[in-house]
C-alpha cells in the first residue's frame, strides 16, 4: 500500500493470508485438539503463543503461516521440522517477523524518501520507536532510516557556506540518530531483533554500525582541528577526535571528558591507539579516529560455541574498514561475568566469514576483572569466553564433604582439648601431692597415738630383732639383707627386725624402739637410758 502521489513504496509489503486461501504451508485449524492430534498418525509441532501471535499445529516440512500482530502489516512464518530423533520441533527459537512493520514506520519512511527535512523526520523517529512496540520488521526499516539520513545529511553539508552553520546542523541530526540507534540497542528491544532470521539479523547489526561509523566519519568535515567531539545516549558513546599533523600524537578514547557523560561514568573499557598508527593512516589534513562504545551489542553477536561475549563490543575506526596496522593497539576490556567463565579470549568481527576471529589479536593479560588485548587490526573488538560447566551434583557433594570434614575437625579439636586438659589436670594433682608430702607441712603428715609426727611409719611386731642376729635392712626398697644363711626376707606388713651391734637404720629419717629395746641399745652403746632417750628424740 503506497501513499497517494508517491511513486515508490519504502517496504515491499506481503499481503496478509486469509485462512480462506488454501496453503500447502497452513497447518490444519488451530483449534485442532491435543486429543486428536495424540490420535493422529502424524506427528506434529505443537501450539505455541509467541510475540503475541497463536501458532497452530503445524506439520514437520511445513511452515506455518499467521497474520501480523495488531498495528502492523504482512505476515509471520515459522517453520516445523524434525530433530536427530525425528521428533518433530520447531526449526527457531522465535518466527519470522521480518514483514511486520508498523503502519508509522511506514509513514515515517515514505516522509523521509520524499522529503529533504531530516531534522524534523529524524525527531519525529526518535519519538515513535521511543513509545511504541517493535517487530522484526520495524528494526529493518529504522536501521534503513538511519542509513537515508545519513546519506542525506552528507549531501545536504555540501550546500551550506558556513562551518559554524554545518556543525550546528550536523549536531542536531547526530543526536537525533545516536536516540534512534540507542533504543533499537535496549534490552527491550532484543526480541525485535531476534523476529529475524539469524543471517538477516546480522546483515542488519552490521549495517547500523558501519551506518554509525560512515556518519562519525562526515562529522570532521563540521569541526576545526584538534577538536574531540562526544555524544552519548543510553546504548551508546560516540567519541570522534580531530588531529592535525603538528599535534599527533598517541590517544587514549573514550577520554575522561567523554566518560563525563551522563550514563557513561562507570565505563570500564579503553583503546589505546599508538602515534605512529595515526600518522601511517592520515589523511591530507590531518588524523581522524572515531571510537564508539555500546551497550547490548554482544546480545546480539553471540556465538554459538559455547562461549560468550563477557565485554562491551567496541568499533575503533580511522576511516578504512577493517584495516591492519603495523604497531598493535591495546585494548583494556572490563569483565561483564566474574564467575563461571574461564579461556579470555580476544577477537575481532570478521565480515568476510560472518563471526568472531582471533587471529589478530592477542591476550596480554587477565584477571577476575579485566583483560588486556592487543589487537593488529582496527574495526569491532570485543572478549569471548567459555562458560564453565555447573554441574549440581557436584556442588551437592562438595558441600557434604566440607560439612563432614568441618565437623570431623570440630570434634577432633575438642577431644584432644579434653585429653590435654586431663592430663594436665591428673599431673599437676599427682606432683602436688609428691611436694605436699615432702614438704614437711605437719598438717600434711600422719601423726601416731605416741605424739611424734612422721611420714613412712612401719609397723613392726614386739620382738624388733632376735640376739645373736646380724644383717641390715633397706628402708628405701623394703628389703631385709640377712648377715647369714638362716636369715629371711623382709615381708612388707609384718617387718621383723634383727639386734645388731651396730645402727640398723643408718640412712633412716626416724626410727621407732620399744623401751626394751631402747634399754639394750644404750647398755650396748654405754649410754644412760635416759640421755639415750634424749638421743632418740633428738633424732626425731
């Protein structure tokens, strides 16, 4: 449907499918119950609601066919087929929306073909993909938008005399179309992007970025030298820096003023581009670079290897595509995810196979951070990592292990407390009762019925030593040495004790004596029984 006394039309619009069409592609009705189809012969991909469109049972080979959500035109497909097991599934994880556009966009488009007031369009888009729903569709006519503008922008410099008035208008615009890219880069608008086909939406991406690039690059023409320009937006931070030939030298981007912007504070990535990179690849008046940082961009450039993109995605740009440098620049990439990745890995997009490459660039260094690369190409820079396995099972038993050896630990730790407090206790009990006894405390010694107070108190039979004998007796082992054959051991409880000449107890701390026998030691010794009485207290 085109505008009247328009010649062309901005989109080819498919007509819509009515179900009184009859298709090859269009399963049987939607209305079709589980019951019957688990009674069919046929295997089928199941319904399924999806960007609020209803998808039928479909046949594997076949592709389903439905109207476009409400405020859009054309109509979505999707595709069943069959898996390794010949199950039937369906062949993406989302329908093709490619042909849904909204009837704004629409307009919008066919206004910009037919007009040269690409300020008030490019306002115009800014606000309606602000506000309103984005289909498959709509992405590929906002980026083709973005691409009219542009081209319309660098013809339209060329009539305007003064550079004051050309960087006033390019500024207008760079904002305008900075907006438009930010909001078609949201996390709100992934879905949109992903209504594409995985070949189409790359073609796509691409086109954006070297749109932003292609208009980076006219803005120099707006700008005196050794000038830096920054514009910023949620998604995006556009940072384009002039250099004459006196002044070039190697430029770190973004710059702190560029990081100034509001949003763009925490920023964590930089490129550092060497002096000589920039004087091998200036032009006529001087050196231009353009840097444009972005959110979101890796969600869209996954790959599918298992690995994912763990930075920002970066272009770096000096006005030739993909072009190789002798002297590397470096790049410092902060880490989106600190766990559960591991194998940093530094890359370029390579245009030509469709994919990230590594080939020239290299990892110089990594922590659980950042990463530093350095790369001999300019163009799309971002890091790729692997995400390791989390495997439940064992999380479960590394956690029960901890748990037993902890608690294996603990108890350990407590017994051995216990036993060295035992020990310890028993000792010290045992040696202070050894220094009490020898201490020579009275109140620590056994006192007899006599009055005398001694420590080791043998009790012995009346009969202390029977005449005629002779031997001595070992008060430290408790054994009696007899002077001759007949003689008998010391048996400890009843001790009998042999006369003898001479003191029995030369070693001894006291000795015990009957009167009878005290009397017969002192008539032996020549004493008097009472100073030999004396003696013995004295002794004691």
């Amino acid at each position: 449907s085109c505008v009247t006394g328009v010649q062309t039309c901005a989109l080819p619009i498919s007509p819509i499918t009515l179900s009184t069409r009859p298709s090859s592609t269009t399963t049987p009705s939607p209305s079709l119950s589980p019951q019957s189809w688990t009674q069919s012969s046929v295997p089928k991909c199941p319904p399924r609601r999806i960007r609020t469109l209803s998808w039928p049972w479909t046949v594997p080979g076949s592709s389903a066919e439905v109207s476009c959500p409400p405020g859009t035109s054309g109509s979505a497909h999707w595709t069943c087929s069959t898996n390794g097991a010949g199950n039937p599934v369906w062949s993406s994880h989302a329908p093709d929306l490619s042909q849904c556009q909204s009837f704004w966009m629409t307009k919008i488009i066919l206004e910009l073909r037919g007009s040269d007031s690409i300020v008030t369009i490019s306002r115009d888009l800014v606000d309606y993909v602000a506000v309103n729903p984005l289909y498959g569709g709509d992405v590929m006519a906002a980026v083709n938008a973005v691409t009219i503008i542009t081209e319309k922008m660098e013809h339209q410099l060329r009539s305007i005399p003064t550079l004051e008035q050309q960087e006033a208008m390019a500024m207008e615009v760079a904002q305008s179309i900075l907006k438009i890219s930010s909001t078609l880069l949201s996390r709100g608008n992934v879905p949109a992007w992903h209504d594409l086909p995985s070949v189409l939406r790359l073609r796509f991406v691409w086109s954006l970025v070297e749109t932003l690039e292609t208009f980076a690059l006219v803005l120099p023409r707006t700008i005196n030298n050794d000038r830096e320009v920054s514009i910023s937006s949620n998604n995006l931070l556009l940072v384009l820096k002039k250099m004459s030939f006196r002044n070039i030298r190697g430029t770190s981007l973004p710059s702190a003023a560029a990081r100034a912007t509001r949003g763009w504070a925490g920023y964590g990535d930089k490129v550092a581009v060497p002096a000589l990179v920039l004087m091998e690849n200036m032009g006529a008046g001087g050196s231009n670079i353009a840097f444009l940082g972005t959110n979101n961009l890796g969600l869209l450039l996954a790959p599918d290897n298992g690995e994912v993109v763990n930075s920002q995605v970066m272009h770096v740009s000096l006005g030739e595509p993909h072009l190789t440098v002798r002297e590397p620049i470096r790049i410092l990439f902060a880490h989106l995810a600190r766990s559960n990745v591991t194998t940093p890995r530094c890359v370029h997009w390579d245009r030509q196979n469709g994919g990230w490459s590594g080939e020239k660039c290299a990892l110089e260094a990594t922590n659980a951070t950042h990463s530093t690369c350095a790369c001999s190409t300019m163009g799309t820079l971002a890091l790729l990592e692997t995400v390791a396995v989390d495997d439940a099972m064992d999380r479960v038993t590394l956690m029960l292990t901890l748990v037993v050896t902890v608690t294996v630990a603990i108890i350990s730790a407590i017994s051995l407390a216990l036993l060295v407090f035992y020990c310890k206790r028993v000792k010290v009990r045992d040696e202070w009762k050894f220094r009490l006894a020898h201490s020579g405390l009275p109140c620590f010694m056994k006192k007899r019925d006599n009055g005398y107070t001694t420590s080791n108190v043998y009790t012995t039979s009346p009969a202390l030593y029977s005449p005629g004998s002779s031997g001595v007796y070992n008060t430290s082992t408790g054994v009696y040495s007899p002077g001759n054959p007949g003689a008998s051991a010391y048996s400890p409880g009843t001790p009998t004790f042999f006369a003898s000449s001479q003191n029995i107890f030369p070693n001894a701390d006291f000795m015990v004596l009957s009167q009878s026998a005290l009397a017969a030691h002192n008539n032996q010794v020549g004493l008097d029984p009472e100073i030999g009485r004396a003696s013995c207290r004295e002794r004691v």
